[in-house]
C-alpha cells in the first residue's frame, strides 16, 4: 500500500519561502515519479514540479510559472521530495498535493493523469 505524507505548509509573505515534503512508503517499482500539484477553491489542479527516478539517472519538470524560483529535489535514502518554494506570490495561495507514480517502463509524469497515488494537501497562504 502506498502513502504519501506531506508536510511544511504554512503562511508566508510574498516574497518569502518555504520548503514542502513529502514522504512516500510502499513504492516498489523500478522508475517512480513524484510530484507537485497546487489547487484552489473552484479550479483544477496545476502541475508544479515533478521529480522523475529511474535505472541510472533521474530528471525534474517544473510549471512555467514557477521556473527559476522552485526546486524540486529527493532523498533517495528517505524516500522523500522536497519543494522548495522562493520568491512567493500571493496568488500562489493553494492546496499544495504531492503525486506519486511507478512504472518498469518508461512513462511521463506532468498531468494529473500520469499519477496514480496522492496525498492529503498541505495548505500554502501567501499574504501581499
């Protein structure tokens, strides 16, 4: 049984940081993804960042949005992503959700539909 637990939300200026993480337990298989998507009331889930691991190497996605000031990164001994989040923004004010998919194939991990296991949410507020 797989599970994600995050933590690290919490309330910050604009402009301010903070760093997301996200524990997983029970992915076993040989290229796991896990990843960040953020919700407000009445819209769909964006895709934030995502960190994609497999035999021999591993690679990072980011939203347009947030390039530059976010940076996804993984404890492979913990089994842990992290975000971290710089340079915040009001409207950046969200549900914060941590995804998690595996495959033995190789397999893209951008879209809600790429994902099969998800969190609880931590809650991010940005104040201006």
């Amino acid at each position: 049984q797989v599970q994600l637990v995050e933590s690290g939300g919490g309330s910050v200026q604009a402009g301010g940081s903070l760093n997301l993480s996200c524990a997983a337990s029970g992915l076993t298989y040989s290229r796991v993804c896990m990843g960040w998507f953020r919700q407000t009331p009445g819209k769909e889930r964006d895709f934030v960042s995502s960190f994609y691991k497999y035999p021999g190497g591993s690679s990072t996605e980011y939203g347009a949005s947030v390039k530059g000031r976010f940076t996804i990164s993984r404890d492979n001994a913990k089994n842990t992503v992290y975000l971290q989040m710089n340079s915040l923004k009001p409207d950046e004010t969200a549900m914060y959700y941590c995804a998690a998919a595996e495959r033995n194939s190789p397999f893209a991990c951008t879209n809600q539909a790429d994902f099969d296991y998800w969190g609880q949410g931590t809650q991010v507020t940005v104040s201006s």
